[in-house]
C-alpha cells in the first residue's frame, strides 16, 4: 500500500459532502452489484458473477498477507477449503436435524472455522517470515491434504459433501432456490467483507503489518513484536478466507478436497499476484480477470491453465505490481490529464501484439495436433486452413510470431519514452 | 515377514537415493543461489519424458546421456535469461518464478505427451532378476538405480572437496556474499550450479520413469517431498541431504507395507472400536495410509523446533 | 538514580572477545557519551544493551529492571529506544506514517484492528508536534526514501524519540554531516534530550565536548576511563589510547 499522501485535519470532524466523496467509491460498487444481474440476465453470467464475488473475498484475504504483511503462503486453501467443508456439515446438521441458522448467517460458520484453525495452524507458521513462513505454509497445506483420504466421513472422498441450502429457515420468505437469490447473498457478504477488509488496512493492526513487511527489526525497536503482529494479520485472514469457502459451499451445494488442494493454494496466489498485490484493488481485479479467463478459455482450448502459466511468469518477471500496478502507472497521466494521449499509442502497440498472439496460437494449435499423432489433420485458423504437418504453415506462424515480437520490442520502446514525458514534464513544455 | 523387511529395506533404500539424487540437486541451488526451485520436480518429470522419447528412438543408453545434458542445458538456459532478470528482486520474487515455472513446465509436458502415463520400459537389457534373498527376486534394474545413485554421490563427492569449483562451491555454502567478494564470477557460477542441479534432477528422472509410472502427475506428488528432504537434511549440506534422503525412502516404504491400524492396536488391549463417524475413520485407518501424512509432519516439526534441520549451517 | 547500569558484561562471538567484563552507570537525566577508536566494540555495546545481541555474560539494568535476554521489543516497552547508525525506517512510507508507527504501541493501541487511524487525534497530534520538533514538518507527506541525507537521520531521532522513551540511545547521530548540520542536529539533540536520559555514541569530538555531561572510553571492549568532558581530556590513559601517547599540553578538540 502507498502511503497516505494527503493533507488531513487533525481533528475528526468531517461533513457530510466530504463523507459521501469519501465514500463515493464504494457507493457506486453497491449500485452497481446490485444492478449487474440486471444487465447480465443469463444463468452463466450469474454463476460466473457468483464465483468471482467468491474469488474476490478469497484473494483479498490472501494478499491481507502477501501484499500486506509480506508472507507468501502456499497453502492458504486450508482455511478456504476447511471453512467450507464445516459449512456443508453444518448445513447437513452434522448427521442429525437441519440447523436452524437462516442461510444469510452461515457465512460466519466458515469465518469461525478458518479463525480457529488459523489459530492453531498460525502459531506454528507465523514465528519467522519469508521462506521458513512458505515452507511451513506449504508443509500444512499438504498435511491436510493427505489426511483427508483418512477421514472420508468428513471428507467425502472421491465425491465429496453436497448439501441443500433451501433447507434451512426462509429468510424474510427467501429460500435461495435460485442463482439470482444467491448471488445477491453473494454480493452482500463480498462487498461486507471488501468493506472490512479495506477498513483493516487503516487500523493500528493493518498499519503495522506494512510497517512489518517493509521493516521488521524496525517495528521491534518500535514496541511491536513482529512475531505477534504477523499472528493477528494471519488469524483475521483465515476467517475471512473461510467465509470464501462458506459462500463457495453455498453456492455449489458440494463441497470436494480439491478446495483444500495445493492446486487451489496455488490458484488464489496466482489470482492475487497477477491482479497486483501493492493496491487494495489489485486482488479484485486478479479475481475478475482470473475467473473470467478460466471460463472464457477453457471453452476455446484445454491449455487455458498453460497460457495462465506463461501469464503469471509474465507478470513475475516484466509487471510484477500486476494489473492494478499497471493502470496505477498511469496516475501520473490522469494527475495532469494527459491520459488521452498516450492512447494513440497503446492502440498501434495492439498490432505487434496481434501478430505476435496469432502466430504463437498458430504454432501451440498445430503442435498440440501434432503430437496427436495427427500429423495430416488441418487446422482451421482465422478461417485458414493449414496443413498441420505443413513446414510452409510453421514457417508462417513461426515469421508472425518473432515478426510481432520484434515490432513490439521497437514500438514499445518508443512508446515508454512518451509514457515518461507525459508523465513527469511540467504541463507547459510538452511539444504539441 | 522377514523377506518383507528385506524387500522394504532395498526398496526404501532405492527410493532414499533417488529422493537424495534430486535433493542433492535442490540443496546445492538452494544452497549457492538461496532460490528455491520449485520446479526442480519438474525437471526430473521432464528427464523422465524425454528420456522416454530419446529411448524410443536412440535406446535407453543414449537417453541416460542425452536427456540428463538437454535438462541440464535448458535449466542453464532458464537461470540465464528468465531467473537473472528476476534475481535482484529478492527472494520471494525467485520463488514466485520458479512456481510459475513449474506450472508451465506441467502444462507443456501434458500437451506435449498428453495425460496418460506413458509406457516408459525398462531396457530390455536390464530386464532381469539379479539376485535372490529368501526367496525374493530382486530386479537388476533397480540395482542399476541404486549404483547410478552411488556413483553421482561419490562423484559429488570428489568434485565439491577435490575441485576448485567445489571448492568455490562450498564456500558459497554457507557465505554466498563472500564468495562474490572475493571476485569470483558469481553469475556463471550460479548458472552452471543451476544448471547442473536440473540435470541431476533430469538423470533422475530418466532412471526413475521407467520404474515408478511417468504421469503428469509425477511432479507434483514428488515435489513437497523433496522440500521436506531438504529442510529436513539442513541448507547448506550434502551430507545432510544424504541422510534425510534414506530417513524419509525408507521411513515411506516401511509405512506403506504396514497394515495395521490403530484399532487393531487398541482392540488388542480391548479397547472397543467406534461405529461411525470421524472416530471410526481415525481408528480403522491403517498405517499404510498415514504413509504419505508423515513426511509433512517431519517438515512441520522440524521447521518449528530446529530449523536448521539436521546438519545445516544456515537457517532458512 | 541510575537509569541504566551494566555489570561485568562481556560478550564474544565464538572465540573473538569483543566485550570483556565490561561495567558502566548511567544516571538519570544524563547525557553520557560513549567514545573510542574504531572497533573498540561501542555498537556491540548498544546492540547488546537494546536486546539486538544478548550479552555472553553479565548483568544489565534499565530503570531497576533486569533485561538481559529480554527480545528489542521488551526492552523497548521498558523505556528504552535507540536509532541506528545506518538509517533504519520504513523507506517505503511518508514521514508521518515513518513517525505514527514509533507512537502506536506506546499510545497504548498495540494490535487493534478496531480503531480508524485517521481518527486517533492523540496519536496525529504528537506526531505533527514530533515532527515539528525534528525540523521536518515540511516534508509530512513525502516518502522516507526520498528525504536528504541530513533530513533522514533527523527521521531515524524522530522515530526514535516517539514513542516516548524515558532512555535514548543515539548511534553516531551525526556522522556524515556537514558543520552547518552538525551544529543543527546539535541544537535539536540537546531540546529532545532534556528530561529524558540520553546515551550517545559519537565521533566528533565538538559534538561531544558540547553535548555531554559524562564521557566513557571504549578501548578494546573495556571502559578505561567516564568522568567530565574536562576530566575526560587530560586524563593520560585515554590520551595514549587516540593518540598512542600522552601529551603534556592540552590538545583540544580533533
């Protein structure tokens, strides 16, 4: 997080036009949570609106640590995965009646559970940082993963824990029968939790885990131990990762060990990193853009998590404030509204890129049928269609490829020159 | 029951020194670079593929030379143009890469040779028993393994208190800063320890595919094992690997041949047995199943009592 | 009254001895300079004292509480601070937030997540009187990274102070500066300093003649000689120790 760069009274007294500028940002995400069902009707989109509210809590929770703290855990679905497997059993009453808990409360049944076992688990992990931390992280999450063949009554086994969640009491007449129902409980938990977890950030708690992240042995001679500061941050993040869990038992009714999985500790650090974990917004957008992804390209091609990959390389080595750090780049230009001007020039960038993503699709699609044995199949691309085993076909895609490539390089060159100028020359000089 | 102490002995063994092959790896580059391979599983899935591929069309003999140096290459290759650029940026930043390395290197292994196990066989020429104990036949095979192991430790060995590279090596051990002090070129030797460390995993995996199943799916239950192993072992130690290494194959091996369980235990002193519930899975499960739980368990421990580990000389 | 005593503490990093038997009283409201020559082992002793190091050996009191062993930040919350030689802070944050994080366990908030920053009026006021004190209330907003050399060690006292230590130690708090600054930092030392007890390490000997009312000799990790500035520059032993011989005729400042 950067620091408050602002000018405030110091007094507490604010009025009412200043509170609502304040808020007006999360005034206008209410608006519009509520109204996107209006606009995206469709089954898929609510469902694929559900999981992105859902996502959206989850990484936010993890960044409270990776971005904040500074602690790179690699087994953070324990808490998401475990909040959630109590969600089902105390949807399914534990064996015995139905509970009694309206479904808008059950949330807090994953919170409570990721608490308590970001409690136990906490104590162990948080006493060093750094790769001891994602050792010991990585050593849990495996640990749970292993047990759960043993308990198959809690687990589920193969298929898991399903559940109901019209059973439980109506709520002001609601069963959540219906995607729609469900996503609007969705929105509400993600925009509470979002609210809570923005908030944190501005307590004495949230200020000094950055304090921790940036400079540990300073906090120490500060009063702080850094040991204790890191503990709190980690248990106030596994109960909101368990409330993820919560809404995720509730929206799919089934509750498998794949949520506890290294692969799905791997998949939030991934939607975390590549949204960016130097602004609260990052995580959010990493969600978005994440799931998205994961149902828009898993319909085009089964490489979808391969193309992820090279995403999240991408972001490691060249972008590695992600998403959010990339449009944050551009406040300097926004400050002195300049912004317009630099898109000319992201709008010729999108040639070489062009090129560049056509000829590498070109050379994955004809390898993948390649090496199905299918050296005579044809691929059909943009409407072309090319021999597979054709080197004249590889050659092409091979050109557009490294043509894009090398184009993008000189564009892009050209292209940060203006970015600088536009962002540091005092308003009068730029040359029109 | 003896001859399944026998058999576990040998194969804990062999196991040992396969987990050491690739851990002597993983230690060295941890060690020297203070990166944090996660994908070094994944250069060992990859020895395994492209041994497979080699040993289809050249034999196996080629492929146990060709796949090792193509892994080792192309390790030396990733440190050169992809970790370099990352290295400034700390640690985390390395670790963040190598994961993100390992998942492209899954992802290609999947597309290239699909998600079926692929009938990786042992060579003809080495499909025979070579000894029998009790009644058990040993296969010559997995003595072959076990010698190919021995031989790269003792070489190893020689070249790390022999060689001035190993020397160099050593010191970077335990004092990487001051060996870059000292006006050694520090970048070229992170590259050749990176790379020889893949290739060890890539020799590995070219042995281990034909005996355990080569599957996508290889790197991923290998992986966590190995980080165990090397915390486990100590940074900063090849003798500590080396023990580690034996510690957890045949601790493994030994867990999973047993049947027992803990209600079989306790109903020998008559305590009753729990009808369903969570109970009753803790107290009928046997101990083959708890097999894989321990290794995470030692990892655990060992992180939060004694984080050196067993030998090393830095802490993580 | 003593503020902060040291008995027969030693400390040695395998076989190198670098603090022998080493015993000091520093009294209350004092300002006591620590001086000698390189490698006399004078940050080792304030590592030691403010729990970065535990001591080998030997007893350390802090307003009547025994703390060798205790961790920096227990130490801290007994009323001791120190700053660093090479500045120590949040680079990242501004020079408010660098100062807010040196107040908020001492203004009693510890690990609240429940209180909004932005309304904690006790805490943002000492902070802007803090940093008004240190001469940096222009530069409130700017990242600590970015600050002068001069304008970043005057942060390191700030964060220092903060918290409101009754003990401060001072680390070679103007080394690098330029007469100019010196004489600034000087000034500035001596207003944060008074009603508190001050413990320093320096180099330049103005500084020192100026600041303090008690000097100790640091040589070889053993106090030869504390007494009066004045008591301090004729005494033979500390002479021999700088200048490798005694001298007859007052030398001055170096």
């Amino acid at each position: 997080m950067s620091s408050e760069a602002r000018t405030e009274a110091l007094t507490s007294q604010v009025s009412t036009a200043d509170t609502v500028k304040r808020y007006s940002v999360w005034i206008a995400t209410a608006a519009i949570l509520t109204s996107l069902p209006a606009i995206l009707s469709s089954g898929t989109a609510l469902t694929t609106m559900s999981l992105m509210g859902i996502m959206i809590v989850f990484s936010l929770s993890y960044n409270m640590l990776l971005g904040q703290t500074g602690l790179l855990s690699f087994g953070h679905a324990v808490y998401y995965g475990l909040g959630g497997f109590f969600t089902v059993h105390a949807m399914n009453g534990f064996g015995g009646k139905a509970l009694a808990i309206p479904l808008p409360l059950i949330p807090f049944v994953g919170g409570v559970t990721g608490l308590m076992f970001g409690i136990i688990f906490g104590s162990v992990s948080t006493r060093r940082a750094g790769t001891s931390f994602a050792m010991i992280t990585l050593g849990l999450g495996e640990l749970v993963a292993s047990a759960s063949p043993i308990l198959p009554t809690f687990f589920g086994g193969e298929e898991g824990i399903s559940t109901n969640r019209t059973t439980l009491p109506a709520f002001f007449g609601l069963r959540f029968g219906s995607q729609l129902e469900t996503y609007y409980l969705i929105a509400a938990w993600c925009f509470v939790c979002a609210a809570l977890m923005f908030a944190f950030t501005r307590t004495p708690l949230g200020r000094m885990s950055m304090a921790v992240r940036i400079n540990p042995e300073r906090t120490e001679f500060n009063g702080y131990s850094a040991a204790m500061v890191r503990f709190f941050v980690f248990c106030v993040s596994s109960f909101f990762a368990g409330v993820a869990g919560s809404l995720a038992a509730v929206n799919f009714e089934l509750m498998t060990v794949a949520s506890i999985s290294a692969r799905q500790s791997g998949t939030v650090l991934l939607m975390t990193f590549v949204g960016g974990v130097e602004h609260f917004i990052g995580p959010i957008l990493g969600a978005i853009l994440v799931v998205f992804l994961q149902s828009f390209l898993s319909d085009l091609t089964d490489a979808w998590m391969l193309y992820f990959g090279l995403l999240f390389v991408a972001v490691v080595v060249f972008a590695p404030g992600g998403l959010a750090g990339l449009i944050m780049l551009h406040a300097p230009l926004v400050r002195r509204s300049r912004l317009h001007r630099i898109i000319p020039y992201y709008a010729v960038m999108l040639l070489p890129i062009a090129l560049g993503l056509v000829g590498a699709a070109g050379l994955v699609g004809m390898a993948r049928i390649l090496w199905a044995n299918n050296s005579n199949a044809t691929v059909h691309f943009l409407g072309v269609e090319c021999h597979a085993g054709n080197p004249l076909a590889w050659g092409a895609a091979v050109l557009l490829m490294f043509a894009g490539l090398w184009l993008g390089r000189l564009w892009a060159s050209r292209v940060s020159k203006v970015f600088v100028l536009l962002g540091h020359e005092p308003p009068k000089q730029v040359g029109r | 029951m003896l001859q399944l102490a026998i058999l576990s002995t040998l194969n804990g063994i062999l196991y040992g020194m396969l987990l050491f092959l690739l851990a002597s790896g993983l230690t060295l580059i941890f060690s020297v670079m203070g990166v944090l391979n996660f994908a070094h599983a994944s250069f060992y899935m990859l020895g395994a593929y492209l041994g497979f591929q080699i040993s289809q069309l050249a034999g196996f003999w080629v492929a146990l030379v060709a796949a090792p140096l193509l892994v080792g290459g192309l390790g030396a290759a990733i440190e050169r143009w992809g970790l370099r650029a990352v290295h400034k940026r700390g640690h985390g930043a390395e670790l963040l890469f190598t994961f993100g390395l390992a998942i492209v290197i899954e992802e290609l292994v999947q597309m290239v040779w699909g998600k079926l196990p692929v009938d990786y066989r042992v060579p003809a020429a080495l499909n025979f028993h070579a000894f029998e104990v009790l009644g058990i036949t040993y296969p010559a095979f997995r003595v072959f393994m076990l010698l190919m192991a021995l031989g790269i430790f003792l070489l190893l060995f020689f070249v790390l208190t022999r060689s001035r590279l190993g020397l160099i090596i050593r010191a970077a051990l335990t004092h990487p800063e001051m060996v870059s002090m000292l006006g050694h070129d520090v970048p070229k030797v992170f590259m050749l320890v990176f790379g020889a460390g893949c290739g060890l995993a890539g020799l590995a995996g070219v042995v281990a595919g034909p005996l355990l199943v080569t599957q996508p799916s290889m790197a991923n239950t290998l992986g966590p094992i190995l980080f165990v192993v090397v915390v486990f072992g100590g940074l900063g130690s090849v003798p500590g690997a080396f023990i580690a290494s034996l510690t957890i194959g045949l601790v493994q091996t030994f867990a999973v041949s047993i049947d027992y369980s803990l209600g079989d235990a306790l109903a020998g002193i008559g305590v009753g047995r729990p009808t369903d519930g969570v109970l009753r899975d803790i107290y009928s499960v046997p101990v083959a199943q708890v097999g894989p739980l321990i290794p995470y368990l030692i990892l655990v421990l060992v992180l939060i009592f004694r984080p050196t580990g067993l030998m090393g000389a830095r802490e993580t | 009254m003593i503020a902060l005593s040291l008995r027969s503490v030693s400390k040695n990093f395998g076989a190198t001895q670098i603090i022998s038997d080493l015993s000091l009283d520093v009294r209350a409201g004092e300002r006591h300079a620590i001086i000698g020559p390189n490698g006399a082992g004078k940050s080792t002793l304030f590592n030691l004292i403010s729990g970065r190091f535990q001591a080998s050996q030997g007893r350390i009191t802090l307003l009547g509480q025994d703390i060798a062993g205790l961790k920096p930040f227990q130490i801290n919350r007994r009323g001791l601070s120190r700053s660093f030689q090479v500045t120590n802070f949040y680079s990242n944050l501004s020079v408010f937030d660098n100062l807010v994080c040196g107040f908020l366990w001492h203004a009693g908030y510890r690990y609240s997540f429940w209180h909004n920053m932005r309304r904690l009026d006790d805490v943002n006021q000492r902070t802007e009187l803090v940093m008004r004190e240190i001469g940096l209330a222009h530069r409130r907003d700017d990242e600590a990274g970015t600050l002068s050399y001069a304008e970043q060690r005057s942060l390191e006292i700030g964060i220092t102070i903060a918290g409101g230590a009754d003990v401060v130690m001072l680390d070679e708090p103007t080394a690098g500066m330029s007469r100019i600054e010196t004489a600034h930092f000087v000034a500035m030392i001596r207003k944060i300093s008074t009603g508190r007890t001050l413990i320093m390490v320096e180099h330049d000997m103005g500084v020192v003649f100026e600041l303090a009312d008690r000097i100790s000799v640091l040589v070889h990790g053993q106090i030869i000689a504390t007494d009066t500035p004045d008591n301090i520059r004729k005494n033979k032993a500390v002479q021999e120790a700088y200048l490798g011989r005694a001298v007859d005729t007052e030398d001055g400042d170096e």
